[in-house]
C-alpha cells in the first residue's frame, strides 16, 4: 500500500544529499567566476590608468610651436574677427578723393606719411610681440610688469 516511514525517511535523506552536493557544485562555479570577473576588473581598471596615463604623459612632452599655442590661446570669436571686418568693409565702400594742389606739398605729405608708417608698423610689432610672449610664458610663471 504505502511506503513505510523508513523508506520515506531513506529517500529524503539521498534527496537532501543530492542537493547539498548539486548545491556545492554551484557555490564552487560561483565563486570561480567571481574570482575571474574580480581578477578582468581589476586587468580593465589597470589598462585604463596606463592608458590615462599615457595620454598625460604625451600630453606634457608634446611640443607645439608657439603659433599653435597662440592659436589655441586666442578665443575663436576673436579669431573670426578679421574674417567679420573684412566682410563689412566690403559692404561699405567710401568714397575717396584724393586732391593734390601743390607738387612740392604732395612730396613732403608723402615723406611723412612714410615715417608715419613705419612708426606704426614698428609698434604694432612691438605689442604683438609683447602680447605672444604673455601668451607663450606658463601660467606659474609671475612676473611683476609695472616694475620696469
């Protein structure tokens, strides 16, 4: 008819083996795969910094010219400047006369608006070079201008 106790008691006990030992088996692959993923995180996290680090590194020894510097410095809005005014003095065209009476005056007009010239090329030379060497020295570096 039924099965006795000791048979039903027999059977639960090779059941519960069965699963302690299936279970055992799990908790082992577990933590063999956890031990693989900690061991690729750790691989990962490491190739990264070296790769940062490099990036860094690179980034310190790479020598740029000067004009690159400056370039890179300037903001573009006020590199785009030129380009703006060029375009709206295209637009605008006054109208010049030029109106000679004397020719001995037009030759002493002539003289200095040479000099006149080279003046302002001469300073606008200098400040350019004034305002590179501003833009090229590194930012720790302090220097007091007033001074001089």
């Amino acid at each position: 008819m039924g099965a006795s106790s000791a048979e039903i008691d027999r059977q639960i006990k090779e059941t519960r083996q069965q699963l302690d030992a299936n279970l055992s088996v799990l908790e082992q692959r577990a933590a063999a795969r956890a031990r693989l993923a900690r061991v690729a995180v750790a691989a990962g996290a490491g190739l990264a910094a070296v790769v940062g680090a490099g990036l860094v590194i690179y980034a310190m020894r790479r020598r740029r010219s000067p004009a690159a510097r400056i370039h890179d410095a300037i903001p573009g809005r006020v590199r785009r400047l030129p380009s703006a005014v060029a375009r709206k003095l295209k637009r605008s065209h006054p109208a010049a006369k030029v109106v000679v009476a004397d020719p001995d005056e037009a030759s002493a007009s002539r003289a200095w608006e040479s000099i006149a010239q080279k003046v302002v090329a001469t300073m606008a030379v200098s400040a350019a070079g004034q305002l590179a060497s501003r833009l090229v020295e590194p930012p720790d570096a302090k220097r007091d201008y007033t001074s001089r």
